[in-house]
C-alpha cells in the first residue's frame, strides 16, 4: 500500500510542476535583448551595442522608471552569447570574463536592486545557438547532462527567469519531452521561483511532429510554438496568420491561461521595420493572443510615439486581463488587394470583449470594416457600449453591429461592455 501511495503521490508531484508556483498568472512583461542586439560580442568595435553588463544595466535603469513600472513591465533578460565559451572546472557555467566582468550574480543584485527580475538563456542541446555551453553533453540528452548543475548555478545568481532554447538537439519528442520535463523538476529543486520559458513546440513543429499543448502547458509557463520573429512586417503578418490558423486545434487555445501561456515571440515595436499602423497592430493582436509582452528594442533611443504604444494602458489591460482566455480570429477577408481585413476577439473578465479590427488592404488610406454581434458572439438586440483603447475614447452605444474607419495596416482594438 505504502509502494502505491509513493507513486500516486510521485505522479501528482510531477503534474502539477511549475504551474503551482504561483508564477505568470498573467503573461510575463519586460525587455529581451535578443531581437535588436542579437549576438554582437565585440565591443571594442560597437561598444554600445554589444551583448555586455552595462547593456542590461542601461536597461533596467529604463524599466525601473515610474511608467514602465505601472504599466508591468518587469522582467530584463538576457538572451545567448552571455557565457564563457567553456564551462569551470567544477562544470558550471560563467558569465562571459569580459563582457560581464562582475559576474551574474552581481548582475542580478543589481537588476532586483532596481525592484526588477532577472532572466537568462540557455538550450537544450549540447550548444546554444550562438555555440555556448548548453544544457546536454549529447544530442540524445543522456540525462541528467548539466541541468542539475545549471539550476543550482541559475538559482544562485538569483534568476527569475529561463528561456530553454532547442539548437544543437535531438529534436525527436521522446528527448525534447524528456529533457524539458526534466530542467524544470531541476528548477523546482532549487527552491526558487524561476519562470520558465520552452521553445519545446517549436523544435517538435520543425520535425513534423504534433505537439501535445497539454503536457507542455503542465511543465511550462510559456512556450515558443513558432518561428522566430524577425525585424519585419512580413514575419509579423505571418506569425499573426499562422496563429489565427490554429482555432482550437490540438489542444492549442484551450490550454492557454493563468500560468501557462502561448508566446509569439518579440515585440518588435520601436525598432527599424515597422510603421506606426503597424506597430499598433502588433501590441493589439498580441494583446488579443494573451501574449507575453517582451520587448526586444532599444529602450535607450526609443521614438516617443512608439514609447507610447508600448505604455497604452487600455491595451495593456487587456492584455493583462486576469480571466486569461486567449483571444481567436473570428472572420477573415480577402475579397482582393483592397478589400482584405480581419476581424479578432477576446472574453475578458467580467463579461466583456476585446474586439481587433485589422486593416489588411492597400488601397487609399483607410478601410471601413463592419463587425456584426454574430461574429463576436453576442445576441443580435444586445445593446453594447464600444470604447476606443488606444484613443481612450468612448465611441457610443451600439446594437447589431459596429463600423469604423481603420488606417491601413493598423488596427483598432475595442473594448464592448453591456449598455
């Protein structure tokens, strides 16, 4: 009887992991430094921009400010190309002896000096992407590889945060699953609350494989389920396509919520590629998805108007909405190259619904989009006030429908309340 009791209880343990420490009940907020710095670890020849401590040192005392503070943003994490290119001789990692000369640790202590938290990159394959030390001394992740290791180190220096990467690894699900399940029992061992963050799915995704979103989402908080998000309006579209092709398929909208969530990848808004329309169209679909905000820019030399989208309060808020439903397309139009929209839809605590009109056309300069109270699943008599979030506007009463001018390639995010 005792022998039962033990595994039952093994199981129980096991299932509920990272999801009952009481993390990411809404999604994560912060600044990841990966989409504008990359990997640039020369900082004799680009001292500025170079992968360094005085990189994340800049920025927290950015996200420290009053504004970014209440708007949410809380994480600063760091990406790849952070570690010495050899592990000690004790087999821990450390913080590359150049470029964070004073340690993670100290690193740490000074990000959560700032009433931040403090994140971090590995991968589970024997290298990272950038060809650092990862977390398998083979492809097939013999376990347990350096993970126990890693965790203790990770916890140590104060982390609040991991992103597990997926390069230089079997990309079978039997390994990945196994070693994702793993790392995160090593992070529970430690006894501090780290977030962590998979990019599991997405090496299953590459291999052809159907991803159980359901196992995921007991071992993660959020997961990487796509490609990376490139400095493009084109990777954007196509990201926001292939998400809206999912519906409830495998499992993939139902899972999503307080604790665990499906990550798009980067906010790109303030950096090269995108316009002002379509800078607003990011933070409002992503608002939508219930996406984790993680800003991946320059902070330091950001322009006022997209410093401004990036705060929007309103939108944040549905974002940030405590229910934590993932939002869905309801209605997409491609009639032709003028006439293309789409139509997006959130329930949000309390009865109401966040409503993305998305101008798809490229013809003048904005488009009429209609949105009918079938599409959004409201009864064709009920009275709904609309309000603007972006504007900060309250737009009226409405009953059957909604019409509005959008700009091209932007979108209006609403919020409908019972009149």
């Amino acid at each position: 009887m005792f022998g039962f009791l033990y595994i039952m209880l093994t199981i129980f343990v096991n299932v509920v992991h990272t999801l009952d420490n009481g993390l990411a009940l809404t999604p994560p907020m912060g600044w990841l430094a990966w989409q504008r710095f990359r990997c640039e670890v020369d900082c004799n020849v680009d001292p500025d921009n170079c992968v360094d401590e005085k990189l994340f040192m800049q920025h927290a005392d950015i996200l420290a400010q009053p504004e970014w503070r209440k708007a949410g943003y809380e994480y600063i994490n760091i990406d790849d190309c952070w570690a010495n290119w050899e592990r000690d001789s004790n087999q821990r990692l450390v913080g590359n002896s150049t470029r964070f000369p004073s340690g993670m640790k100290q690193l740490a202590e000074y990000i959560h000096s700032k009433g931040l938290k403090f994140g971090i990159y590995n991968d589970m394959g024997t290298e990272t992407c950038g060809a650092y030390p990862g977390e398998c001394k083979d492809k097939q992740c013999t376990l347990p590889g350096y993970m126990g290791i890693d965790a203790a180190t990770y916890a140590a220096w104060g982390v609040d945060s991991l992103k597990m990467d997926g390069c230089n690894s079997n990309h079978s699900s039997e390994v990945l699953d196994t070693a994702y399940i793993f790392m995160g029992d090593e992070l529970n061992n430690t006894g501090r609350d780290i977030l962590y963050s998979c990019s599991w799915p997405d090496y299953i995704r590459l291999n052809g494989l159907t991803v159980n979103y359901t196992k995921i989402a007991s071992h993660c908080h959020l997961w990487r389920m796509y490609s990376d998000i490139q400095d493009s309006w084109d990777s954007v579209v196509n990201i926001i396509d292939w998400i809206g092709q999912q519906g409830p398929k495998d499992g993939f909208l139902e899972v999503a919520g307080p604790g665990k969530w499906n990550d798009p990848d980067m906010l790109i808004i303030g950096n090269f590629a995108l316009s002002y329309e379509q800078s607003k169209t990011q933070m409002a679909l992503w608002s939508i998805m219930a996406a984790p905000l993680l800003m991946g820019n320059d902070l330091r030399n950001l322009d006022p108007k997209m410093k401004e989208i990036l705060l929007a309060e309103e939108v944040i808020a549905v974002n940030q909405d405590v229910l934590g439903k993932q939002g869905y397309l309801v209605s997409k139009v491609n009639e032709h190259f003028c006439n293309k929209y789409d139509i997006w839809m959130r329930h949000l605590n309390g009865g109401d619904i966040a409503v993305a009109l998305w101008a798809r056309g490229t013809c003048g300069q904005h488009m009429q989009i209609t949105v009918n109270w079938q599409q959004i699943e409201l009864s064709e008599t009920q009275p709904m006030k609309v309000r603007d979030l972006f504007e900060q506007k309250d737009l009226g009463s409405f009953t059957g429908s909604f019409t509005s001018f959008v700009n091209l390639h932007g979108t209006m995010l609403l919020r409908f309340s019972k009149a």
